[in-house]
C-alpha cells in the first residue's frame, strides 16, 4: 500500500489505500476464491469420509458416518451444478490471455469474449457455486459451534497463557527496552524533522519481527506438543470439544501477545515524550492530521501537447515531474471532488499542506527553494472575469501578495474576493526537497465551493474517474527556470483537522496486532495436522510471502519482464533478451501454453498469501497522518475473512485427526 522512502522518510502510496469505494466487488470476488478453495476442500473431505469412516453409533441399524453432514451435501450439491455451468462457458469460450491494462489479479477473468453475457453468466456461476460451496463448507462448523462451552475454552486459553509464562516467553518482550534506550539519532544521520520518523520507523520493525517470532513459535509447536506428550489424549476423552482445544490455544496466545503489545504501545509513548524529541521533528511527526487529498493529473497549455509529467530518471518512478520557468506551460493539476462542510464554520483559514520532490539541472543559490505559484479555484470559477478578479486584487493590495490571517483586514478583504469570484493565489512559495510546507486557504473559498454543488458530469472543472464532480481545483507552477519540482497524488492535500498523536499511536500499534492474529491462526491452523517444525516453516513462508505479493502478482498478469519460469527458461537456454519477442513456433505456443498454466495456478495460490503489507500502518504514526477508520474497518473485515477459513479448515483437520475418543 505505501512504503518508505530509503533517502528521505517521505511517505509513498505505491496503491490506493483500501476503502468501501468498490466494496461490494470484492465481496463478489472474495466469495468466487473462498468458494473454490471450499470446494476443494469439501471434495477431500468427502472422499475421506468414504475411503475412512467414523461411526456415531455401533448398531449396524443405526449407525451413521458422522463425518457427513446433509449441510456438506445439498449445497455442495446445488455449487456444484453451477460450477459445471461455469465450466461449460470456459470449454467454449477459455482464454488465459491477461488484457495490457490489468494489474490487480481480481481483475483478471478468465473468459475475454466480445459476448458480454456470456461472461455475466460465468462470473454469477462461479459466484452461485462459491456460494453455496462456502454453505456446504461452513454449515457443520456452524452447528456444532452451539456444541462450544465458553468455560472450557477459557480454561485451555488460560492454561496456554499459564504455560508461555512459566516458559519465560514473557521475558523477550523486555528486549524492546533495549532498543529505546539508546537514541535514533545516535544511529541515523540526516535531518532533524526525521528524528521521530525514525524512532517509530525502527521500534515497528523490532516489534514486527518479536512478536510475529514469539507468536509463531509458540503457535507452531503447542498442539503437536500436546499429541507429542499425549496430553491430548487426556483432554479429548473428558467432555471437551476438539475445537475447543485450537480455540482456546489461539486466544491463549493471543491475549499474551495483546498484553504485550499493550505494554510495549504504552512505552513506546512514554518514551517519546518523555525523549528529548527535536522540535522539528515534533512539528513534522508527532501529529495526527487529518487530510482530504484529490487526484493528480499532468497538463500543459502547449496546444495539442498531452502532458503526462515528466521521468527525469529516477529510480524508483514514484513522482512525476514538471519543468520551471516564468513562461513554463506545464502544471500539476489536483481536483476535489470532497469538501467538508467543516470548513468555513469553524477557523478563519484552511491549510493546503504540501511536500515535493526538488530535481536540479543547475546548482542554484545555496540554501535557495524553488520558486511555485498555487492557484485555487471551485466550479464556480469563470475565467471570463480573470481581468475582473485581477482588478479587484489590484485595488485592495496593489503589488502585496499572500496575504496571511495574522493581517486581519487584509485577509478580511481576500476572503471577500475568494468567495466572490471563486479563485485565491498563492505567488511565489519557496519549495525545499521534501520538505513540509502548508499556507493558509480563506474559509470562504469552501463556502463558495459549497454553495450548491453541480450535477453529475456537469462540473467545468470536469469529474473524476467514478464520475464525481470535481468541486476544486489547485493548479501548481515551478517559477524557477531550468528546475523541476516532482510530485505524487499525496504530496498535496487540504487539512481538515488535528487529531491525537497518542491515539493514532495505538492505531498503529492495533494494525501490528492484526498482523500477529494472522501469524497465530495460521500456525494454529496447520499445526492441528502437521508437526510442530513443519508447521512453524510452513506458516513462516505463507507470512513472508505477504510481503510479496506486489512481485507475484506482475507474475500472475503477465507483467513481469521475461514472462513465465518456462519462457524465461526457453530464454536463457538460447540466450535471448526479454525485449526481443519470441518467434511464434509449436515449441514457442508449448511453452507460453505452460506459462499460461502456471500463472492460473500461482493465482490460486495468490488467494491464499495474507497482504501483511496491508496492516502495516505505522508510516501514517511517522509521518504524522491520521489513520482513517474506514480503513482500519475495512482491514479487520479482510483480517477476519483471511483467518476465519484457516479455523475451519482447523476445524476438520481436528476432526479427522486418529486420537483417542
């Protein structure tokens, strides 16, 4: 979702930040996967069930196979109908071709025919048969959770927390002390402003790795640890349910590490104000702002020039740039389609914050910014009274500029001006390399944007892409000749509150939490039948890969360079460079054909690799933005529809599993 920038701790949006625009596709999309691995996985269970049954009852009258359930079979059943239905659509119709413009592997579909209908009944197959697939699945886990005491899983969490303490595991977390001990800026040059960036940058890697380790470790081995001992064996011939067992070991383990990381949040604070903190650093980080950002686009007033920002060679591409100079035709352009009533109500004046890439071609004055001129406008801006507006700045300020609140009539007289004619300028700002620069908006340029607002698509200053009407539009200019100055999507944005810094801490601390609730189950989960090493390597490789998910899935749309294991290898056997296309023989179609396999494959598994990354929330904490709600709403949802399906895939194993009854 975001990274860190190595150079300078600049926060980078490498994807749109999860929200509940588009929700109801991924729902869609989450109930086809889900529903194809419960597929799977009912097939072998019921396969299972018929090569090894277990009986309820004795008599061979009334015996029944207590390993199939009519809520296996009817909705199996009925999913399985529709998957044949889908299945007929891809002997028709199949293509494992990935469209140019496809980057998500959600997006990808397996049927690109110019028939629109026959792809709307494929993806409502395969979303009925998921469906119901997940019933048949999830359906016995269900009835027997009324089977489920809480006394008893209590009793087995409090015993699993009992045990990590006699076993010293407590005493780990105390190293998190020895790393805030010591100063960030004993170990980390650069400038002040990135002092707390730094203290938060390192303690969260520290955590990540102790307590992801720690609750892996005891995850891993305790139910094989358990069977080793043959104390379960004890425990299943009482009154206990075998899920009970995987419940109470992951809650046990999950409450020391809650507690833990309770404590850790609390001294991780407490250190921070305690700590000598640079001021700089404590205007830039330990804040929690609360911002509206808008979309980015490049243009330039070269008739006929389309302008897309410029790649002045950097590496990582993140920021596009645009040129300098009095007469430069080139501009970022950011539109609103958001305004928050809140402004105009409540304080005088509104920051637009910013941060930007500086590129030199010449080395300039020491100590020297780069010159950049902001223009504001609503929709309701007419450019037909640009001479008006001009006039009327000219005959409140003659030749003054940027007007600040702290020039009470002045500023009253350029609030006038902005609500009238929709439009305010900021000339002439100095801009430092990555360096956070905010000046103050009227309040009554938002109340002109709020004075009713325009239909759908009838915007002047045009819509976005979900077809919103862009309410306002900040244009920026580089003065300065032969200099570029770089931006992205989040270097800009209006700031509409402040929160708390304290609060926002613990947010961070809660994704962490998150992250560690995924390691446990899937521990928990695949320990119930593997051993104890096995499962923890196992679980290890699941986790890690979520780290790099970004690289598997170039692999999964066909967007990395060299293309499959396969093609690469055809390649590197005759020694030919991925730009060159190869020549399309039998040999070649065989290869790209097993590529096309692999690539399908790798998209199942894909499903199953967690997006850690999408928990890791502390670069908000240090660089000082306040994590949004829905976000972290949204987070807990995928959170709970990752781990819930390895619980119930616990569920059976358990089930299945030859101890004694």
């Amino acid at each position: 979702m975001f990274s860190m920038s190595p150079l300078f701790g600049v926060m980078k949006f490498e994807k749109e930040p999860p929200s509940f625009n588009g929700f109801g596709g991924m729902l869609f999309t989450y109930v086809q996967d889900a529903g194809g691995f419960a597929f799977v996985g009912l097939a072998i269970w019921l396969l299972l069930a018929i090569l090894r049954p277990i009986y309820d009852y004795p008599t061979p009258e009334t015996r029944k196979n207590r390993l199939i359930s009519p809520l296996m079979v009817i909705p199996g059943a009925i999913g399985l109908a529709a998957y044949l239905v889908a299945f007929g659509i891809l002997l028709v119709a199949f293509s494992s071709e990935v469209p140019d413009n496809v980057t998500d592997p959600s997006e990808i579909t397996v049927v690109p025919t110019a028939d629109p209908a026959m792809v709307a009944i494929y993806e409502w197959a395969t979303f009925i048969g998921g469906f119901f697939m997940l019933i048949g699945f999830v359906g016995p886990f269900l009835l027997d959770l009324s089977k489920l005491r809480f006394n008893r899983v209590y009793a087995i969490a409090r015993l699993s927390f009992q045990e990590a303490v006699r076993n010293r595991v407590v005493w780990v977390f105390l190293a998190v002390l020895l790393l805030q001990l010591f100063p960030s800026r004993w170990w980390f040059g650069g400038k002040a402003e990135e002092e707390l960036k730094n203290i938060i940058d390192v303690s969260t890697r520290f955590n990540n790795v102790l307590l992801v380790a720690v609750g892996l470790l005891l995850a891993a081995f305790s139910i094989p640890n358990d069977i080793k001992s043959l104390t379960i064996h004890t425990i299943v011939t009482k009154p206990v349910e075998r899920f009970e067992i995987v419940l109470g070991r992951f809650f046990g383990y999950v409450g020391l590490i809650t507690m833990a990381l309770v404590g850790i949040t609390i001294v991780g604070v407490g250190l921070i104000y305690a700590g000598n903190i640079e001021r700089e650093a404590k205007q830039e980080s330990q804040r929690s702002r609360v911002v509206n950002y808008g979309r980015l686009e490049f243009t330039s007033r070269k008739q006929g020039e389309d302008f897309r920002g410029t790649d002045v060679g950097k590496e990582d591409g993140y920021r596009l740039h645009i040129a300098g100079g009095p007469n430069s035709p080139y501009r970022a352009v950011w539109n609103f389609t958001q305004v928050n009533p809140t402004f105009g109500t409540k304080e005088k004046a509104v920051k637009l914050e910013f941060a930007f890439d500086i590129y030199r071609t010449t080395k300039g004055n020491e100590g020297e910014g780069v010159l950049c001129t902001f223009d504001l406008t609503t929709w309701k801006w007419d450019p037909a009274r640009e001479s008006e507006y001009k006039a009327a700045i000219t005959k409140a300020f003659g030749n003054q500029q940027n007007i600040t609140p702290d020039r009470v009539e002045d500023w009253e007289k350029i609030s006038q001006i902005a609500q009238e004619f929709g439009r305010y300028e900021w000339l002439g700002q100095e801009v430092f390399d990555y360096h956070t620069i905010a000046f103050p908006v009227p309040e009554s340029f938002f109340k002109n944007a709020l004075e009713g607002k325009p239909n759908k698509n009838e915007s002047p200053l045009g819509s976005s892409i979900d077809g919103k009407p862009n309410l306002i539009r900040v244009s920026v200019k580089c003065e300065t000749p032969s200099q570029f100055v770089g931006m992205a999507k989040w270097d800009l944005y209006f700031l509409e509150a402040e929160g708390s810094f304290i609060i926002n801490y613990c947010k961070g601390a809660f994704g962490l939490w998150l992250r560690t609730l995924i390691v446990i189950a899937l521990a928990i989960s695949i320990s119930t039948y593997l051993a104890g090493v096995v499962s923890l390597i196992s679980a290890l490789l699941i986790f890690l890969l979520g780290f790099f998910l970004d690289f598997i899935a170039t692999i999964v749309t066909g967007r990395n360079e060299g293309g499959g294991p396969l093609e690469s290898l055809l390649r590197l056997v005759r020694n030919e460079v991925t730009a060159k296309e190869l020549d399309k023989t039998t040999a070649v179609s065989a290869v790209l054909a097993g590529d096309s396999i692999y690539r399908w494959t790798l998209r199942r598994v894909y499903n199953v690799i967690p997006d850690v990354n999408r928990y890791g929330w502390s670069e908000y904490v240090a660089q000082g933005f306040s994590i949004p709600g829905d976000m972290i709403l949204i987070n807990c949802l995928s959170a709970a529809a990752y781990t819930l399906p390895w619980l119930v895939a616990a569920y059976y194993l358990m089930k299945a599993r030859e101890i004694a009854a």
